[in-house]
C-alpha cells in the first residue's frame, strides 16, 4: 500500500554553525514558506536552536551563501541572548 504517502527529505541547517543538522521526511502536498524554521537540537554547537528547512539542493544553496554573508547572524545572537538569560536565571534560582 504505497498510495496517499508521498514524501520529501528535506534537510535542516544550524543557523549558529551552518551545518546541516538533520533531514527529516516531510509530506510533499503540504505547501509551507520558504525556510521554515524549526527549534532542534544542534550535536555541533550542542544547544537547542533555530534550524532552517531546505526543501531542495537549490534552497540548501541559497542558504549557505546567505550564512556566510552573515544573514543570520543576528538573529542567531538573539537566540543565543535567550538561551543565556534562561541559563542564568536557572542558575540564580537554584543559589536561592
Ligand atoms: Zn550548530
């Protein structure tokens, strides 16, 4: 029974590190944005982070060039910023 399950792999980047991360089966029919992002673990960078959905080789491209032209580096800081004010915050609670 192969009918009604039509797939993709599509691969996602680390927006910290621009590594590929993950690829994941994503149903085909169903139509999203352009780099969708996804909060997955990063093993490289070893935290949970925004990870980009590349569908096709052309759009793993375009975001690797974006990257290094350091598209999102400030986003990526924000996500840091967050993940170090939960740590912190953790980190005084348990000193009270
Ligand atoms: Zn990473």
């Amino acid at each position: 029974m192969k009918r009604g399950w039509r797939f993709e792999l599509h691969d996602f980047y680390c927006i910290n590190c621009g590594k590929r991360t993950m690829t994941l089966p994503r149903n085909a029919g169903h139509k999203k944005e352009k780099f969708h992002r996804k909060l997955l673990y990063c093993p490289y960078c070893k935290i949970t982070i925004n990870q980009i959905e590349c569908r096709n080789e052309h759009e793993a491209h375009e975001f690797k060039t974006s990257f290094k032209a350091g598209v999102y580096k400030d986003e990526c800081e924000a996500e840091k910023s967050n993940l170090d004010g939960r740590n912190r915050w953790s980190g005084e609670k348990q000193l009270a």
